[in-house]
C-alpha cells in the first residue's frame, strides 16, 4: 500500500476564488448577446391541456421566440427515455410514454414545464411568460403513497395499473417467517422516510452558446461526460464530438445534479436553433416545486432475534415514491442501492425484503445525499433501539453481540455484498468514550432538574460506495514551465476535490503544490464516470496514484535518452531524473520542453478492485421541553473509519456537512403537498425549515485510519455520505430514549415541536 498522508495538509486551493467572489459558477456566464428562458409551469398536480394561446407572448417586447413540446418535436428534440422499467409483483411490466423536455398533453405534477419563451433579457422573458394562456382540465391527482396505492387511486400512467412500477424482492421468506416463529424478542415498526428539497446553495442554471458547427454547454453537472452523452443522444441528435460540456464551480450537487433534467434541456435545445447563446437559471421556487427531490419512501420492518439477543432475521416491506416521471436513480435507489446495506454492521442470517416502486402526481424522485443507504440504516437502528429497550439491554451491549468481527473479514452479507475490512466494535468503543457515555446519567439528571426530557441515541453504520463503477481517469500533463495539469473525471461540486487530490499528487509526485493544477469538468479533455457515491477519493484518488507512477516511468524513459543514460539507471525524486550516483539530472520541465510539443501527456485510466466500506459509530444527546415539544440537540460525537484520509481537515468537513443534512432531516425537513389537491404547501424557505448554525451542537469527531481499504492501494474508504447515514438515525434514537419513559413507542420525522408534543400529550392520554 503506497505511502502518502505525512505531508502538512495544505490550505484549500478551492477558496481563494470563492471568498473573493471570482467563483465560475453557472448563473456568472454572460455573453454578450445572450438571450434568457423564463419556463411557464402547471399550477395544477394533474391536467389536461386543452389550449395553449402564445400569440400575445410572441409579440411581447424582446421575445424570440415562445415554444412548445409540438414545437420542439418539428425541430428534432429528443425524448427523455424512461428507465428500464422492472417487473411488478404480478409479474407484469409497466407501460409509459418517454419523457419529454415540456409537458404534452397532461401536465403529471405541480410545476411541470409546459412552454418555453426565450427574450432577449430575462425580464422580458418573464414579462411574456405571463401573456401565456393555458387551458387545462383538471384531472384527480394523488401525492402520498399510501393514497396512491388504493384500489380507486387515481392513475397517473394508463400502463401502470395499480400506480406501481417495479419490484424487487431479496433473502428468504420461508426462513424468516421460520425464524420469526421461533424468536425469542420481535421488535416492528413503521417508518416514513419524508420527502426532502435538496436545496443546494446554487440553483440550477445551464447556458448553451452555439460555436460554429457545434454546441457549448456551461452546467453545474456532477459528471459532466454523462451530462454531454445525454444532451448529445436524446436532446440534439448531435455526434458527441460535437457537444461540449463545461463546468467549473457549483454551489452543490448531493445527487440532484447527475446528468441532466428534461427541463433544463430546454435552453440548449433553443440555443441550437436560434444559433446564439441561451441560458436559463431557476428561480428558487422552481427548484422546490421542480427540482429532483429525495428519499420519500415507507418502510414496514420488523426484527426477530433469540433468547440470547442475537439478531436471526430481518424483514422489510418497502414503497418508494418515484414521482410521475421515473429516473433511473430513483427506481435503483430503493430496489438495488439501499437493500446494500440493509444488515449493517450486525451479523443478520436471515432477511426478507420486498420494495416496490409507487407513481404520484409529485416531482420526480432521484438521489439525494445517502441515496438509499439512510433510509435502510436509519430502519435498521431504530430497530436495534428498541430490542434493547424491549430486551432490557444496554443498546452498545445488543450491538456488541451481533456486530460482524474482524475475524469473519472478508465477511459477504445475507445481500450477498462483500465486507473487505472492518472493526466496528473498535470505532463503537471509542465513539462511547469521545462521547462521555458513562457520564450520561449525570447530564440526564442535571437536565431533568430543570423540568427537561433528556435522551441520548447511538447508530453503527456501514456505507456503500462507488456508484458501481470501478475506473476512473486522471491524465497527467507535464508543461515546459514545470507546471503538472491532472484531467480528472471526477467533479468538484464543493467537497473540496482540488485540494485533496493536489495534497495527494504533491506527496507522490514531491513537488510543491503550487506546481500542480487539478482540472475538471471538460468533456472535451477527459471522459470519467464523475463524482456520486462517495467515489471520488479512493477511486479518483487511485488513478492519481497510477497516473503519477505513469509519469515517473515514462520520464525515466525520456530523462534515459536526455541524459545518455540506462532506463534503469534513472532514479526521481522531488521532480527531478537523475543518473543515480552522478549529479547528471534533469528537471520534469526542462524534460518537457525537450519534447515536440513541448509537453509530457499520459493517458491514464485506473480501476479499483472492488467497493470500500466506510464505517464508524455516531453517539447524539438531546434536551427536549415537555411543554413546547422542542428537541435541542446538546452534544454529538462520531469516530468515522474513512480508511486512510487523503486530506484530514477536508474529511472533517464533509461529516460535518453529511450530519447537517441527516439532522436537518431528523428534527426539520419536509416537503408537504396537499393531500387534496396536490398543490405544494412547503413552496419556500417560509414553509420548509432548513437547519441552521444555531441547530448544532460543537461536533467532536475523530479519524481512525487502522483498519484501511483492501480493495484500492491508497486504503481510502470515501467520506462523502458517512456523515448523512449515520445522523438521522442517532438524533431519532435520542428523541425516543428521551420519550420512551412517558410512553412514547415512535415519532415519525422530522420530530418537530408540534409533532413531538402532540406525541407526549397522546401518551399521556
């Protein structure tokens, strides 16, 4: 395993330009002749379009141009095709038509595009939007699941009777149905896992400028490869090489921004056609009603264990809302990606899972932070909680006697996923001694005291990685001056990429850093599969490794002939060749600068052996006024098991920012429609409580980095997601041990004020 880590981290190269303001993001690109998009959306959650009367629009101050679905259809725009659908539990596929940029026909969800009107400023263009008239028929719409599974539910797709529109199921059910029969302790619960805004800092935006006899595409894109393949095949009917896509900063990706959605498609398909730069950027009300939205799932488990408290089976019953238009990551999230670590850290024989796919009159479903993986994790410890309150055990002690050992690694699951490494007993032992576990007693009383409920939570958790692609690519270019370009196919969107993989290349390659310069997000230069799934430093960070023992071998070959010397002879160090036991050497630049085109290119593409596991343990304290309903998280401490970190500081950073967004879930977040209606109720930061600086304790969080990935030389594990799995389910398992004594047996999420008082008042009832 290569050697690296022992450098002194350095600052973060990222953040000179985004303190000062000279950031690139999307919306920052003008052109001068640059016209604007303004969308003009369905107010109703399901219609039909009778009339659609532009006339008034098209010959508003500006307009170039108002357009429709028919419209873009003459043109030769593409359709979005649906994913692979799979099978029902009846055996049956659903049938439904591909999905096109704006809505033709019937509008399927509150906020649909419906008609495009490009104006020469975006003032205009909005100014025309609303000369618009739409006719439409209302249509019965249906937005929970629950509704949307009932017998006289209304139909969102005529080829998807029932509402559903895949299943999967994995394990055994006559086993668990056997071990169930003959458990000891059973413990069941109904979990909803609520629909979230993702959010992101920047909202999405896209500018399409036509150059000559191809297209440029400006997006915040977490992989921009993809995002120019689909905009290529689907959208222009153009060759890829004809497609660029560029990206440079974005204000957040979590997931939202894996290639790219139908409606904004539309302002490169205008770009196209009107042959002059276009760009549409979303209002913040677009991208609650609009955006790709997360989680939205029900569970149904239950857990079997025996009279000595081990786990023997587990059983799930899944519904995943998908929205009326499916993505791909929304059916595999909750049928493929999720079900990957429904065991956990525990040693479960036994397990029993079905999951189907649900149709709403909502906004598509895709990946948000965790994907699938928080959702599982979060039923999973619940459960273990209250075993043990059932049981009568300390909750570290049940989790002590089903954890996977170190001596079962490499250890395959009931899911049939493989564990290369892990000690999770090890990281729950010093996450309960960060945490002070034995001084909870203490704390408790104090707060009691004071006429306050107090609660702590504990979560072991083990996450999946690699968005199941395995390569990556990083090529090296070395310039005259010295200067060492790394092309990578990952995408900063953020975490902090530019800095982690020059901190690694400067260590590898032992030249300054200010030497080396990480570029991304051209598909022009580089292909890649992007950044999604905690991918990026082991899989990214590995073709770094590979690409810079490319470059030294290929400078070997090169600094052989400069100097006049065996390939063998040549040793590198700290960017120079050198004749090993002369002072003859020469430097990577003037090596360069030797060469025809004055530079030193390697191609390079590396593939990892197999998925890493990140792990650790979370423990949350929490104070809540029996009076009011309000939970204050007071304490929080995870020991993470990342593998071996390529840049401490920035690891830090993403568990902070996965468990801002695990607690915002847990005590905050909900994205409401009306049941009636399906209008969107949580329509802005006025409804839809984000969290703030003011809900978090001061976190302690701690690195081990003993127990380092097998299945990649840098033994890095990911960080991206850890902190997003392991938080909800901690902060909701302090919420009940704190409402646990007054009755309380669940709170669903977000365990807001009223619903956590509500809960206290029905117990005391």
């Amino acid at each position: 395993m290569v050697a690296f880590g022992k450098a002194q981290y350095i600052k973060r190269v990222e953040d000179n330009r985004l303190l000062t303001g000279t950031g690139g993001f999307t919306d920052n690109q003008a052109r001068p002749d640059q016209a604007h998009v303004v969308l003009v959306r369905s107010p109703h959650a399901h219609a039909r379009i009778t009339r659609i009367d532009s006339e008034a629009a098209r010959k508003a101050a500006g307009v170039l141009g108002v357009f429709t679905w028919a419209d873009m259809e003459k043109e030769g725009c593409g359709y979005f095709a649906l994913p692979a659908m799979f099978p029902n539990a009846d055996g049956k596929k659903p049938d439904m038509t591909p999905r096109r940029p704006l809505a033709h026909e019937v509008a399927r969800y509150l906020g649909e595009a419906v008609v495009a009107v490009v104006a020469e400023s975006r003032g205009q263009a909005q100014d025309a939007a609303e000369l618009v008239e739409i006719d439409y028929d209302p249509l019965p719409s249906v937005t929970e699941i629950d509704d949307a599974l009932k017998a006289d539910a209304p139909q969102i797709w005529q080829g998807a009777p029932g509402n559903r529109v895949g299943f999967n199921r994995f394990g055994d059910a006559a086993k668990a149905d056997a071990a169930f029969a003959a458990a000891a302790h059973t413990v069941s619960m109904d979990i909803v896992h609520q629909r979230l805004i993702v959010n992101a800092m920047e909202p999405r935006a896209i500018m399409a400028e036509w150059d000559g006899d191809r297209i440029i595409v400006h997006i915040g894109s977490q992989n921009p490869s993809v995002t120019r393949d689909l905009l290529a095949d689907v959208v222009l009917k153009m060759p890829k090489d004809k497609v660029r896509v560029l990206v440079r900063d974005i204000g957040g990706g979590f997931g939202m921004r894996t290639g790219i959605q139908p409606d904004e498609s539309v302002a490169v398909w205008a770009a196209k056609v009107l042959k002059r730069p276009v760009k549409w950027r979303a209002e913040r009300s677009e991208e609650f009603a609009a955006a790709t939205a997360g989680r939205d799932q029900l569970h149904k488990v239950s857990m079997a264990l025996d009279k000595d408290a081990r786990i023997t089976a587990l059983r799930m019953e899944a519904f995943a809302n998908v929205g009326a238009y499916p993505s791909g990551a929304g059916i595999a999230i909750p049928l493929f990606v999720g079900p990957k670590v429904t065991t956990g850290t525990y040693d479960i024989p036994v397990i029993d899972l079905k999951i189907t796919c649900v149709l709403t009159n909502s906004a598509t479903v895709g990946a948000y932070r965790g994907a699938g993986r928080p959702e599982c994790l979060l039923n999973l410890e619940r459960l273990m909680d209250s075993a043990a309150r059932q049981i009568g055990m300390d909750p570290a002690e049940l989790r002590r006697r089903n954890f996977v050992t170190p001596a079962q690694m490499p250890y395959t699951t009931a899911m049939g996923e493989k564990y290369d490494t892990g000690d999770f007993n090890l990281f729950l032992t010093k996450t309960l001694e960060a945490a002070d576990w034995n001084g909870f007693p203490a704390r408790k009383a104090e707060a009691e005291k004071r006429g306050k409920l107090y609660g702590r939570g504990l979560a072991s958790y083990v996450e999946w990685t690699s968005a199941m692609v395995m390569n990556e690519m990083a090529h090296y270019e070395v310039k005259a001056d010295g200067k060492v370009v790394i092309w990578m196919g990952t995408q900063g969107m953020g975490q902090g990429l530019q800095t982690s993989f020059t901190q690694l290349a400067s260590e590898l390659l032992g030249i300054d850093p200010s030497q080396i310069e990480i570029a991304m997000g051209d598909s022009d230069r580089v292909g890649g599969v992007g950044s999604m799934g905690s991918r990026s430093a082991y899989i990214g960070g590995s073709a770094v490794l590979s690409g810079s023992e490319k470059l030294v071998d290929k400078g070997k070959e090169l600094a052989a002939d400069a100097l006049e010397a065996s390939v063998a002879d040549i040793v590198y160090a700290s960017g120079r060749f050198t004749i090993a036991g002369t002072d003859r050497a020469i430097g990577l630049g003037e090596l360069a600068a030797r060469q025809p085109d004055k530079r030193i290119f390697i191609e390079n593409v590396n593939s990892v052996e197999g998925i890493a596991w990140p792990n650790g343990a979370h423990v949350g304290e929490v104070e809540i006024d029996p009076e009011t309903g309000h939970v204050e998280l007071k304490r929080y401490t995870t020991v993470d098991d990342v593998g071996r970190p390529l840049h401490r500081p920035i690891v830090f950073g993403q568990i902070h920012g996965g468990c801002a967004q695990g607690i915002g879930q847990a005590l905050l977040e909900e994205n409401v429609y009306d049941r009636e209606t399906g209008q969107l109720i949580t329509g802005s930061f006025m409804d839809y409580a984000m969290p703030r600086a003011s809900t978090f304790p001061t976190f302690s969080n701690t690195l081990d980095d003993s127990v380092p990935a097998k299945t990649n030389p840098l033994g890095a594990k990911g960080v991206g997601e850890s902190g997003a799995v392991g938080s909800t389910p901690t902060v909701m398992n302090a919420i009940m041990d704190a409402l646990w004594p007054l009755g309380v047996r669940n709170v669903q999420m977000p365990a807001t004020p009223q619903r956590v008082w509500q809960a206290i008042r029905e117990a005391g009832r």
